[in-house]
C-alpha cells in the first residue's frame, strides 16, 4: 500500500466571525491540500470557534484579557501553534497586535488578509476611511506578515467599486465577497510550495510579484 505525503499543517487565527476561516474550511481537500489543525481564537465567544467544530476542527481559546502583557499572551500562542507543528498560520480576522518576536518566530509563515488595498488604510475602519477619502475603488489585500502593522509583502489584491450610496457596511460586504476568493488562493499557494517571501517582497514560482500584489478582477483573473 502506498501511504499518503502527510499535508501541510495550518493553524488559524480569530477573534470574531469567522467567515474568512468558512472560506477556508470550505476549499480544504478539494483548492486547498492542507489540514487545518488547530482554530485559535483570543475571544471565547467569537462565532467561528462553531464553524470549526463544526468541520471537526480542533479549537482553543486564548484570552488576551487573561494576560498581563502582550509578550506572556504571544509566548501562549507560540506554544500552542508550536504544539502542531504549523507549516502555516492563518490570521483571518485576528484583532490582536502581535509582538515583534512572534513574528519574527513565523516570518514567511504568516499570513493576514486586511480590507484595503495596502498600502492604503493599514489599522482599523477601512471602508470608513475610503469612503471619506471618496475612493473610487477599495478592495483588499492578502500580505505576508512582517513587524510593521499591516506593511508586509502583498501576495494578492482584490478590488471592487465603491458605490454612491455606499456605507460602510455595504461596502465591507461587497469586500469581504472578495475576501474568500482570494484568500484561499494564496493559502493553496503557500501549501503547494508556490509561494514564498523573500527579503521585502513575495514570491510566487520564483517570480517576484508586483508591488500591489497580484491583483484579481472579477471574476477570477488574476494579473
Ligand atoms: C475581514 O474583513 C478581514 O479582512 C479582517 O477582519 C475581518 C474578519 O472577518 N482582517 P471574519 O471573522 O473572517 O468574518
């Protein structure tokens, strides 16, 4: 009997919802050749604790309120990460600032998906910004993580238009539909060895990306 190559190991991060994990869920043996081994969440109420037990995903709550200092929370998650052996982790809508080390530890590993076309808008209310800015365009970006909040290497970019009659909740839907195309893309990337960080910039088949990422118009072709 031939015995299966093991897959590459995921653990994601979340705080809240989870859709974007659901996104992930959903592609994985068919888009996506990993297993996910562990959903982290730093809030033991966030909704997407459920979606991953509820694909049999093992889960974990570490409670940043529980924690004195940001180090003593990271040092928690580097020891559970470390306890599965990640190849990958995921932040998929992990609202927590995460300390140099422990990003320094993953570096070329570690994943964010943020709703503005970075380097536009890094740190919170996005769509309100861009609206305020009367931003034509908006959309989304898939980034490896580096120290520097929301800076990282883009892998992918996601636009759409924003629309006059636009609030921020309408336009953070029209993104977040984005949101779950691209980031399983680059997820399967990474797993299928394609994708790769390299000093300030991502690589995907040894190709230097374009600065913005590469950039996804709908329906689903990349440039
Ligand atoms: C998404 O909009 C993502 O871009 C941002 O946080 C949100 C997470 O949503 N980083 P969900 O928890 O995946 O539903």
């Amino acid at each position: 009997m031939i015995e299966e190559a093991p897959k590459p190991k995921v653990v994601v991060l979340i705080s809240g919802n989870g859709s974007n994990l659901q996104a992930l869920i959903d592609n994985l043996g068919t888009e996506i050749p990993a297993d996910i081994v562990c959903v982290i969440s730093n809030r033991p109420d966030a909704a997407g604790l459920d979606r991953a037990k509820n694909a049999s995903i093992h889960t974990r709550v570490i409670d940043h309120a529980d924690f004195e200092q940001r180090e003593l929370f990271d040092a928690a998650l580097i020891r559970e990460i470390d306890k599965h052996a990640a190849d990958l982790i995921v932040l998929a809508g992990f609202m927590r600032i995460l300390s140099n080390d422990f990003v320094r530890r993953y570096q070329g590993r570690l994943l964010n998906i943020h709703p503005s076309l970075l380097p536009k808008y890094p740190g919170l209310s996005t769509h309100q910004r861009a609206l305020d800015a009367k931003d034509k365009k908006h959309g989304v970006t898939v980034h490896f993580v580096i120290p520097e909040l929301d800076a990282g290497p883009n892998i992918i970019q996601a636009e759409v238009p924003v629309l006059k009659q636009d609030d921020a909740e309408s336009l953070a839907n029209r993104v977040q539909k984005q949101e779950y195309v691209i980031y399983p893309i680059a997820v399967k990337w990474f797993v299928e060895g394609r994708l790769q960080l390299h000093g300030d910039r991502a690589l995907l088949d040894q190709e230097v990306l374009p600065e913005s990422g590469l950039y996804l118009d709908s329906p689903h072709t990349l440039h």
